[in-house]
C-alpha cells in the first residue's frame, strides 16, 4: 500500500470519526435542553392493596404501561389494621416487578397506614385531629413497611386517605423527608387549581379532579373528564387526576384511554408525582411565562 493511499484512508477514517462524534454530542445536547410544554400531566392511582379485585388493579396499570403514561400509586400498607401487605407475596412480588421493569413509569408512594377513618374530621380522616406524635408515629411505621419491600424504593410522595389531614398532617410527612403531598384540591380555598406550591420544602400538589365525583357517588363521563382538564390547560396547571384501581372495569379503562390519546394530542408532560415535586425543587421544572419548562439551562 502506498503512503498517499494510507493517508487518504486514515484521513476518511478521522473525518468519519469525527462526523459521529459531533452528531453524538448535537444530539445529547438536544437532550440535555429544556423544553417547555404548556401544562403538565399526573396520574394518581389510590388505594392499590392485596387482597382484593387484583384484576383489576392489573388492567389499570396495564393501561399505563401500555400508554407509555406515568403513573403514581398511593399503596395502603397496613390494609384495615390488618397484617401488613409484606405478608402477602404475590402482592410484593408484583410491586417489585413493577419498580424493577417499569421504574421510569411507576412510581410507589404511601396512602396513609390502615386506610380507618379514625376521625369524622371533614367527613372522615385517617390523621386529621390526631396528635401530632400519633401521626409521626403511624406515618412512619407505614413508610417502613413500603420500603423494606425492597430497597430501590425511596418514598417521595405521600397521599392521605380521604384526601383529608390537618397541620400535623403535614408536619409529620414533611419531618419524615417526603417532598410531595397530594390530596384534594379544595374549590372554597384560595389557591389556584393546579398551581403547586412550596410549604418549607414539601410540594402541595394536590389531584385537581377524580374520576369519581365522591359527592354524587357517579363516575366522571369523557366529556367531564375533558372540561375538568380544560380547566387547568387554560391555566397553564399541573393536572392531576385522582383515579383508583377498583374503578377500572373495562369500560372505565377505555374512557381513560381515549382520556389520555385526547390530552397526547395537547401541548402537555407526562410525568410521576415524585419527578414533579422533586423537578419543582430543584427548579428544573418552572414556569415561566405562561409555560412550564422542563429540563436544566
Ligand atoms: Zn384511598
């Protein structure tokens, strides 16, 4: 081989070389900058637990992954006071299946302890009008039980049942270093729906509607669902849709389906309660000008 032919090759050689490193680099700064969409979207799934209507709770996270949506599971640890749901395996098992195969879709937060209405604070409440140390104390044993599922959880959001709590309430979840608490957005409060707000370092983002309408007891039709997400949309919001397991029979489950391909087609992030409260910290999800941007400068 000739000298001018080795050169003219190595010369190739580097010029391809290098053509694929620039496209790499372009490509991950892509990546790496931030977008911005016009509202954001979150799921929560209520009350998953052994036990009962596993079928159920199946379809309703099959539809999830299926969707390639997020979705953020408040998990009952000690089911009505009962044996803690580590003594069910097939349960732990699935869990563990989740967060292992679907991490980037799934994530476990905590929905109280028992899920007893202890008190009749605002109807019924879990926590509210308990001592605060009585608070600590069952918010704690219920955050261990969730974690020795396996050590890849780490609890970021918490979920009181019956959307009720009080102060304590969130002194507890806040001294116990969750980041999020969701519950009910409140209609005579004087937040904005689906404006999250920082309390001392604890996200408030709470779900901005439900798929059952608890006051009349019926489920929320499509077009329901669609004026409630308008509602945020217009507000540049985070919508969050509470939704619980049991509900998803198979008509439900399609309702939620054509739900989420109506709001795909909308200028809106997907994402996990945890990643939001955790972005919203950080302040690599922000809003600015009307538009929420995501990702790092
Ligand atoms: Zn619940």
């Amino acid at each position: 081989m000739s000298h001018t032919y080795r050169d003219i090759l190595l010369l190739i050689g580097g010029i391809l070389l290098a053509a694929l490193l620039m496209l790499s680099l372009s490509s991950a700064m892509i990546r790496s900058l931030p977008h911005k969409v016009k509202a954001i979207v979150i799921f929560r799934m209520d009350d998953p637990q052994p036990y009962w209507q596993s079928d159920k709770l199946k379809r309703a996270i099959d539809l999830f992954l299926e969707e390639k949506v997020p979705v953020t599971l408040g998990i009952i640890p000690k089911v009505m006071n009962k044996s803690t749901i580590l003594e069910h395996s097939p349960f732990i098992s699935y869990t563990k299946d989740l967060v292992y195969l679907h991490g980037d879709l799934i994530e476990i937060a905590q929905h109280g302890l028992t899920h007893l209405a202890l008190s009749k604070v605002r109807g019924a409440s879990e926590f509210a009008g308990l001592p605060f140390h009585k608070q600590l104390e069952m918010i704690k044993e219920g955050k261990n039980i969730l974690e020795s599922i396996d050590p890849e959880i780490k609890l970021r959001s918490f979920i009181p049942p019956f959307d009720t709590f009080d102060n304590n309430t969130i002194e507890a979840v806040r001294e116990l270093g969750f980041i999020v608490f969701s519950a009910m957005y409140d209609e005579d409060s004087s937040i904005e729906i689906g404006q999250p707000y920082v309390d001392k370092g604890l996200v408030i983002i709470h779900a901005t509607s439900s798929l059952k309408n608890w006051d009349t007891g019926a489920i929320r039709s499509y077009n329901e669902l669609r004026e409630s997400f308008s509602r945020v949309y217009s507000k540049c919001g985070v919508f969050v849709l509470e939704t619980h397991y049991f509900l998803f029979d198979e008509k439900n489950t399609e309702k939620i389906r054509k739900f989420i391909h109506y709001m795909k087609g909308k200028d809106v992030a997907f994402m996990k309660l945890g990643d939001f409260g955790e972005g919203y910290l950080n302040r690599t999800i922000r809003k600015e000008d009307g538009y929420w941007i995501i990702g790092k400068d």
